[in-house]
C-alpha cells in the first residue's frame, strides 16, 4: 500500500511538475516570438498602409538575421505585399493569435510556432504580419524539465520509503500485532492471553485499550464462572432432590400399578365364579327365593365389576396407554347395541329410549368398543338422572364426522358446574354419589376418550328442562352416503301414543324417507294403548308389554322399543303394500338365546375349578368342550385337532398361555397349518399382563370374572357360522332346597346358588365342582405345610391363593378368610405360626364336610325322568337334529358321500355329547328310538339330490331280526332309494358273525352299503373281516390322530388299507384334522377321507349349498 500510495504520488507529481514547465516554456517563447512580430509589423506599417511592396519587402528582410524565424509575410487588406523565407509548412503547426494564446500539444508535435499579429498604422490595422519559428529547443527543454522531475520523484520515492519503512515500525507493525492477537483471541476464545505490543500515540492508545477490553472479559468471565460454579451446585441439589421424588414418584406410579394388577387379579378370579354361576342360575328357572339370591348376585356383582373398570380405565387413560384401534364401524349398529343393552334400565324407570342415526351416514373408521363406551357411559347417566321423559341418542353428519348427542329431559344441570363434570371423582352435587351410586369416573373416562379419538365437546343444559351430551368426532367414512328407502309414491304414516323421544325419531326417520305424518294413513305406528286400524306396529315397552298385545290382538306386529331403523324400514315397506307388517323377530322371550352347536373350543386352565366353569357354561351354548391342563397340553392338542375357538390361561406353570402362543404360531408358520383363534382369559388388566396377549400373537382377550355374554360375544365373532338362535331354557318347576347353614363356614348368597342349582336339575354340575374342590383343597394345604416345612414363604403365598381362589368360587369363606391371612404373612416375609395351618386344616375338612352333607339325596318330588323318555322328549321340542359331514376323494374333491351325525343340544344343560346319551339309550334298550329319528330325519333331508348317506346304527339293534324291515319300511315311507343309504355299525355288532353276516347280506340284496366303523378299536377278527361283506371299510381315528408321527400307527394303516382293497372294500379315514394326516393317507392309498381339516359337520342348508357350489 506504501508503495502504491508513492508511486501515485510520483506520477502526479511529475505530471504536474511537466505541465507547468510545459506551459512556462511555451508562454515564453509565444511572448518573443508575438513581440518579435509587433517590432516587424511596426518597422513595415508606413509600407502596408501605402501598399509599397518594395518597402514592405525590406521591412520584413530583418527576419534574415533571426534564425529560428524561417517565414514571414506581410499582408494588407488588398491581399499580399511580401514574404520572404521559406521551408515545409504543416497545416497543424501551432498557431498563436493575436491574444498570445497557442496549442500547446501542437507546438509540441509539430516543433513550431506561427504568429499572427496586426500591422498598426497610426493606431488603425492595415494588414498583419505572421512569423513562422521552429523551436527545436522547446521539446529538448521539456524533455530535461520532465527528466528533472522523474529524477526528484525517484528520489523522493526512495526518500518516502524509507521513511515509511521507519515508520511502519513504529506504526503498523503495533497495528499488524494488535490484529494478529484479536484473530488469535478470536479463534481460540482465550482470554486470558497478554497484549504485549510496544506503540506510541494513538496505537499505544489502541492496544491499552484492547488489552483493558481482555481484562474486563476475564473478570466478566471469572464472575460468570463462579455465578455457574453456584448455580450447578444447586442444580446438582435441586437434581438429586428431583430424582428422589421422581423415584418415589416412580415407586408410587409402580405400586398402584403393581396394587391395580394385583387387586384386579384378585378381585376379578372370584368374581368370575360369582357371575358366571348366577348368570347360569339367571338363565334356569328357580323358585322365587333362590330367583331373588340370584338378582342380587348378578347386580352385586355388575357394579362392583363397573367400579373396577371405571377405575382401570381411568387409570390406563391417565397414564397414556390406552390404544385407540381403527376398523370399519356401522354408527348405527352401534347406537342401536347401546339402546337395547340399556332399554330394560329405561323401561324399569318408564322412560322412554329411543335412537336416530342419519340414513347418509354410511360406514366409519372409528375404535368401536371405545365408542360404544362412551355412548354407553353417557346413555347411563342419562337414564340414571332423569325421572320423567326419556332418553334420545341422536347422530347427525357434519363436515368433516359426525355428532353424537345423548339427550334427556333430566333435571339438567347448572352453567356454573359444567365446566367441572369430567374431573376425576366429581359430580355435579356431592349427594349425587349417596343418592344414584357411582365413582365420578365416567365422564372422566369418557372425556379422555373422545378428546383421544380428536373430538370437541359440546354441552348444554337447562335446570328444569334437560342436558345435551353431545361431541363431535372427526370420524372418517369408509363407505359411500346410505341411500335412503325409496318407496313407489309419497304417503303418510299415523302416529300415535308414542313416547316422546320415540316420537322425534321415527318422524325423523319419516322425513328422511320422504314420508309425512297424518293423522290417517296407510299405515299407523302406535303405542299399546292406541288401536291399529288398518296395517299398524305395536311399538311395546317390554317383552312382558308385547307378549300381552299380542295375547289380546294375535294379528298385530308387536316391536319392543328402542324401535331399530332395519325394522322400521322392513314395515314401512310392508305397509306401503298394504299389508299387516310381520317381523320374525319382533318379540324375543326370555328364555330366547344364542348357541353354537357344532362349534369346537378347547379351554386351557390350570385351574379345575375354572375349567369346570368354563366348561359347563361354554356347554350350555351348545359347544363342544375339550379340556388342556396347561400350555404344552394346549401345544399338543392343535397339533392333533382343528379348534373353532380356544380360551387360553395366561399364568400357569410349565408352559404359560402367551409362550404357549408364540409356540402355536411359530408351528403354524412352519407346517402351513391353519391359524387357530387363541383368545386370552385372564384376570389381569393392568401390569405387565394386561398386554401380555397382544405381544404374542392372540386374537383377543376376555378378562376374569367373565360371564356369559361375553363368552356368545367371542364365539359370535369367530364362530358365527355356528350361531342358532332359539330357547335357552324351558319352563319347569323347581323346587328349594335348603341345608344347614353354617354362619362362619360359607357366604350364604354363593351357597344358596348353588344349592339353587340342584334343586334346578343341574346336580350333576355341582357335585363335580364340589369333588374337584373336595380333591383339591388338601392338595394346596399339603402343598402350604411343606413350603414351611421348606422355609418357602414364596411357595406358601401361592398355596394359599390358590386356595383362597377355589374357596371363593365355591362359596368357602372361612376358608378363604384363613387362607388369606396365610397369604398376606407369607408376601409380608412372616412366618405363620403352626396354629394358623393347624385352624386352616380344620377349616378344609369341615368345609368339604358340609358341602357333602348339603347334597345329601333328598325326598324327590317326581321320579327322574328315564333317558329314553328324555329323548323321545327332546325330540319333539326340537333340541336333536342332524348335521351331516361330507367324505373326499384321494385328490379332495367330493366323494358324493356324507355321514349324517346326531347332536342334542338340552336347553338346560347344553350340548349332550353323543358319547353320553347314545350308550345311555343302547343300556335302556331304547337306542331304535334314535335311529328311527335319524333315518326319518336324513331320508326326508337328503331325499332331493344324488348323495349318499351314511347313517350309525347300533350293535344291539342290527343283530336283530327285524332290523331289515325297519330300514325298508323307513326308505318306503320317505319314497328313498336303498342305493344312496349306507348302514354304519361298529365291531361290537361282529360278536356274533353268522347273525351279523344275516343281516349284511340282506341289507346288500336289497340295495343298502354296509360299513364297518372304527375297524381297529373293537372286536372284529380278520376272519369276520373276510367273511363279511361289507362295503366300505373305516379306520378306527385313534390310529389316524398318530399316524403322521407313529411309525406302528402307520403301519396298521398301510396294512388294513391293504386288506380291505384285497377284499373289494372301500377304505375310508375318518378324523383327518391336519395336512400331514392328509399328505400320509393320500400317499398309504385310502380311498376317501373325512375329517375337520375338509369339511365339518354342517347342517342341510349349508350341506346344499357346498354340495350346488361343487356341481
């Protein structure tokens, strides 16, 4: 920059100095030469101004001596009177007028100057003069000025730096240091490093005044050291203090969990029992007495069930972990489910219930036992508060969702109080728990969840008049907008004495449908007091309401409110024909229910008592029962068998219920078998176990205590193939039994159930249950006295639960008391002492004494009736009927083959296996009653198509002489070919070959199949094998069920498919549940197969329909 700034400096300088003597030169010499020309032009003025040449001539000869002038002329106004001189002339030679002003770049390029001046004569111009000079020594004086000037300007340049390099050390040298220390500090944030630069003056100034800016940076930063150095101290304080409390925040969060698991467990598995056996006693027909013990069991029990969830769920929302699931939801269905699970509660309190959902709403995508938790918690309320009115549930659509209002004309409730509702434990009065019962939990609840699920409150309430409970729910439609139900041409609808929330919906309903309301129409809905008049429905309260409209008008269609929209549709439509509305449904009685005969559920329990109550209420519903003691029995039994539905422990020894999954799913995989539905039945719904069947593959979970709907809800959902609707229970008398009481050992209300339950009939039940208790009890009191022996206070705490457990399903108390203590001192870490086991043995003995003496045999009313009269019975009520399982070829396709099977369902005791009843008849001589039923049945059944049927007869029955006839007489009445009937009989019938080789013979001359069932398992000697004729040969399935895995097994099955194609038999293979059974009997050669992994038993509607889909 130094150099720079001289070098500028140089340049300018020499410019200038140039110039100057440039212009000093030239003004000089313009002034000698313009005074020269005046001098000439005077001496020559008397010549021009006379015109004399000669003169003028001689005038300007003077320039002669002057030699740098080299031209003059003189000129006057004539024109030109001399010149004299000469040389080359340029046009740009620099010339100066008369004001003495010259180009001075001309006089430089051209080296010469001319000269104009006027010629004066007495003061007046005459002419001019004009004088050319060379000037040669102009440019050599510039030239030596502007070398002068280089030459000082070098000096000077040289003098500068030098200078200048003096002073950069004492300048810019403190400047350079001072920027090179602020980069350092810069980069390296050190503050702490010294500013030792030597400068004067204003540098000096500079670098104190950094150097004072550092020291105040490092006391800045020793103040805000030591400020942090306090203030992580106490952070590190106030940190130590917050772990505490979050650890004992931790501690507290994990104990009430760890307490909720704990109590839910242990609340829930006795209340299983509770509920289950009154739902049981609910469905019989009891006496009065025992029909009042089992309405306060069964509502005793639902509302401490519904604290226990309330707090749950309160406590699972609180926490964050409660999952919203996302499925296709019918908003109707829903609605309506909610309606009719509450109209009893409704119709109690004479409050009328009803239900509008908008027609366009079509499917959602919502968690639909969550929102029907709310609409369920908000229809309870509603009903709960109001005394007089009813109860609306309304769903309109809105952008974006949809609205769901719950309505009532209920006290209402005050603005101010509103905003407090959906606290925690909070009503809107404090004697609003003392006077209608409950946590303050469900609006909670309910509000959680409807903000979880996205939606907005929106509340409203007059005191006096009624409350809306309505939110809206951004729930997306899965489904087009519903059209509405057209109908040919607009019409009108009376209606009258309907309540008023029923009312509001159906004329709703009517003008979404497009029809008006009138006071006559083509047809009438009306209240049970109004007459119909014309085509008209009956919209009743209750069952008991419908059942006596239609004692006295048997022509009416009698519905019970809340009225369903599918039904209100199906009349409408009816009545626009004009014709008298029907619907097969439209008055359920009480003993109506749901079973599922044909339907396969294993129960997988540690416990016997819970198998035997799972068992028998799962029997009730018609379902076949098979019993797993454990997760490797549960592993086992899938290996072997195809179940509908299995209800699977979590907790038990060995092999628990979710390991036991992972097994089963991880065995599915791998063989391509079948999934199976596993279903978790557990008592744990917090903890660790609550989620526990989720992670390992299940396909739901019903939580202890459960009780019997939820045991239909399960099966409806998986097993809804199998679902019959029809009577549950039958009318009978029953009779009280009672027994000495004991006020110490038992809890009456338990005990008297299951006494009620003798006296219903279902002795048999109780007396198992009570034998299993009887073998059990000493079992886990044998099992607590050597965990002390052992000093296992572990192993003691189990024992005793597991007896508490029982005693409480049972009704034990005392027990249970005793057993409870013992648990509580063994968790505690406290030695009981031998008094206490010593009591506690007591108390089992006298317990299972008492139990025996109360089911002492009484003085019976009537005599039992006998199995055959049972049967003869059932058969007219319609609790047997057939189902009929299909047979396949070697490749799986229809062998035009079926089995035609039994099955009694008994409206008390449920599904009667046929191992039960069938060798009951067979000791009563009663068993052709059965078989005339069944071949009447299958003949009149299968008569319209080409398969053939097989049909079981017994061993007694086909040795005798008229066995033929019967089977000719039955195929004549039914007008049935002998060629598509085949007779099964077992190996006992073999006994006696001659007689058996009679009626075989006969039964083939006359067109009938003869099979041999369950060769293998009986009596039959290969030479009855070679000397009967039988058709079709069956393998016992005790050696199919092995035959993949047991090498003897498949032996045997190799060798008799062998035989019985030597023989010209048909071999068939019944009880193929697996694909390798299948591959193993495809590859052995069998002819036709049968079994659950095909087809299962079905009923003739479905057996046409499989049998139309393979033509």
């Amino acid at each position: 920059m130094v150099l720079t700034s001289l070098f500028a400096s140089f340049v300018v300088t020499s410019l200038f100095s140039t110039w100057v003597e440039l212009n000093r030169q030239a003004s000089l010499e313009t002034q000698r030469l313009t005074q020269t020309a005046r001098v000439i032009g005077s001496l020559a003025a008397q010549a021009v101004a006379q015109g004399d040449r000669a003169a003028a001539f001689t005038a300007i000869r003077s320039v002669s001596q002057m030699p740098d002038i080299s031209y003059a002329r003189l000129e006057s106004s004539a024109g030109l009177l001399a010149e004299t001189g000469g040389g080359a002339r340029l046009l740009r030679d620099a010339a100066i007028s008369g004001d003495g002003r010259m180009s001075l770049w001309s006089a430089l390029t051209t080296g010469s100057i001319q000269v104009s001046a006027p010629v004066l004569a007495e003061g007046r111009a005459v002419g001019s003069i004009t004088l050319f000079s060379r000037t040669p020594e102009l440019r050599s004086r510039v030239l030596a000025t502007v070398l002068t000037s280089l030459v000082g300007a070098v000096v000077a340049v040289f003098a500068g730096l030098l200078v200048a390099t003096r002073m950069a050390r004492r300048i810019s040298q403190p400047v350079v240091q001072l920027a090179s220390l602020v980069r350092q500090v810069h980069e390296t944030h050190d503050y702490t490093a010294p500013a030792p630069i030597q400068a004067e003056g204003e540098v000096a100034d500079l670098v104190e005044g950094f150097d004072a800016l550092l020291a105040g940076i490092r006391e800045r930063d020793a103040r805000i050291s030591a400020h942090v150095e306090g203030l992580e101290a106490e952070v590190e304080t106030r940190t130590a203090d917050l772990v505490v409390a979050r650890d004992a925040a931790d501690q507290a969060n994990a104990a009430k969990s760890d307490f909720l698991a704990v109590m839910s467990h242990e609340i829930r598995t006795p209340l299983n029992g509770i509920l289950a056996l009154s739902e049981m006693l609910a469905g019989s027909d009891l006496p009065a007495r025992q029909q009042r013990y089992a309405s306060v069991i069964a509502k005793s029990g639902h509302s401490l069930l519904s604290i226990i969830n309330d707090i749950l769920d309160f406590s699972k929302v609180e926490a964050g972990k409660m999952e919203l699931e996302t499925v296709e939801v019918d908003l109707t269905e829903v609605a309506e489910d909610v309606a009719s699970l509450f109209s009893e509660k409704a119709a109690s309190k004479g409050l009328d219930l009803a239900v509008f959902v908008d027609p366009a709403i079509g499917a959602v995508l919502a968690d639909p036992v969550r929102l029907r938790q709310v609409i369920g918690n908000l229809v309870n309320n509603a009903i709960k508060f109001t005394e007089h009115g009813g109860v609306l549930i309304a769903i309109h659509a809105r952008d974006g969702g949809v609205r769901i209002a719950i309505e009532d004309t209920g006290p209402g409730i005050p603005e101010d109080t509103l905003p407090r509702l959906f606290d925690a434990f909070s009503q809107a009065d404090q004697s609003t728990s003392r006077r209608y019962g409950g946590t303050g939990l469900g609006l909670a609840i309910c509000d959680r969840l409807v903000r979880s699920m996205g939606g907005v409150w929106q509340l409203s309430s007059v005191v006096g008049v009624g409350s809306v409970f309505a939110f809206d729910a951004p729930l997306t439609r899965v489904a087009d907008e519903r059209e509405a139900p057209m109908f040919p041409e607009p019409w009108s609808v009376r209606l009258a004495g309907l309540g008023p929330q029923t009312l509001r919906s159906v004329r709703a309903y009517l003008e979404a449908f497009g029809l008006s309301v009138a006071e006559t129409g083509r047809g009438s809905i009306v209240g049970p007091a109004e007459e119909g008049g014309g085509p008209h429905v009956v919209l009743c309260r209750d069952e008991a309401e419908a059942t006596m409209v239609l004692a006295g008008r048997p022509d009416s269609c009698a519905v019970v409110a809340p009225l369903r929209r599918a039904d209100l549709v199906a009349v409408l439509g009816q009545m626009a024909e004009g014709r008298q509305p029907h619907l097969a449904h439209a008055v359920a009685t009480a003993a109506e229910g749901t079973t599922f005969p044909g339907a396969r559920v294993l129960v997988v329990d540690d416990s016997e008592v819970n198998r035997e109550v799972a068992g028998e209420a799962l029997a009730r519903l018609g379902v076949d029962v098979e019993m797993a003691a454990d997760g490797l029995e549960a592993v086992a039994a899938l290996r072997l068998k195809a179940f509908d539905l299995v209800l699977m422990d979590g907790s038990m020894p060995g092999l628990d219920g979710f390991d036991a999954t992972r097994q089963i799913r991880a065995e599915e995989a791998e063989t391509g078998r079948p999934r199976a539905t596993v279903i978790a039945l557990t008592a744990h719904v917090v903890g660790s176990g609550a989620d526990a069947w989720r992670a390992c593959g299940m396909d739901g979970v019903i939580h202890k205590p459960f009780v019997i709907a939820d045991l239909v809800r399960a099966l409806d959902r998986h097993c809804g193939a199998f679902a019959r609707i029809g009577a549950r229970g039958a009318v009978v008398e029953a009779r009280a039994v009672t027994g000495p009481q004991d006020d110490d050992l038992f809890d009456p209300v338990i005990r008297g159930d299951l006494l009620a339950m003798v006296a219903d009939g279902r002795r048999a039940f109780v007396e198992r249950v009570q034998a299993l208790y009887a073998e059990n009890a000493p079992l886990r009191l044998s099992e607590a006295v050597q965990a002390i022996q052992d000093a296992d206070l572990d192993a003691l705490a189990r024992a005793a639960h597991a007896l508490k457990s029982m005693s409480l399903s049972l009704g034990a108390a005392a027990v249970a008391r005793a057993a409870s203590a013992l648990e509580t001192a063994a968790r505690a870490g406290e030695r009981p002492s031998p008094t206490a086991l010593l009591s506690l043995g007591e108390l089992v003995n006298r317990t299972i004494s008492r139990m025996a003496e109360d089911l002492a045999p009484a003085e019976p009313s009537a005599p039992p009736m006998t199995i055959v009269e049972r049967v003869r019975a059932a058969i007219a009520a319609g609790h047997l009927n057939l189902v009929y399982q299909p047979l396949v070829d070697r490749l799986g396709a229809p062998a035009g083959k079926v089995e035609a099977l039994v099955r009694w369902t008994d409206p008390i005791e449920g599904r009667i296996g046929p191992d039960i009843f069938i060798p009951a008849l067979e000791a009563a001589s009663g068993i052709e009653v059965l078989t005339d039923f069944v071949l009447a049945t299958a003949l009149a059944e299968m008569k319209d198509g080409d398969l053939i049927v097989s049909v079981n007869a017994s061993a007694s029955e086909f040795r005798k002489a008229d066995f033929v006839d019967r089977l000719l007489a039955a195929v004549a009445k039914a007008d049935y070919p002998a060629s598509r009937l085949e007779i099964e009989v077992t190996e006992t019938a073999m006994l006696d070959v001659a007689a058996a080789g009679r009626t075989i013979d006969a039964l083939r001359g006359h067109g009938f199949g003869v099979a041999l069932d369950d060769f293998g398992a009986g009596f039959t000697s290969l030479h009855a094998l070679r000397e009967l004729k039988f058709t079709t040969l069956k393998i016992d399935r005790s050696f199919v069920d092995r035959c993949s895995d047991d090498t003897a097994s498949a032996a045997i099955i190799h060798a008799v498919i062998g035989v019985g194609r030597a023989l010209g038999m048909k071999v068939v293979c019944e009880g193929i549940e697996t694909v390798r059974q299948a591959d193993f009997l495809r590859v052995a050669g069998v002819h036709y197969m049968q079994g659950f992994h095909f087809h299962r038993p079905m009923d003739i509607e479905a057996l046409q329909r499989i049998h139309q889909k393979a033509a």
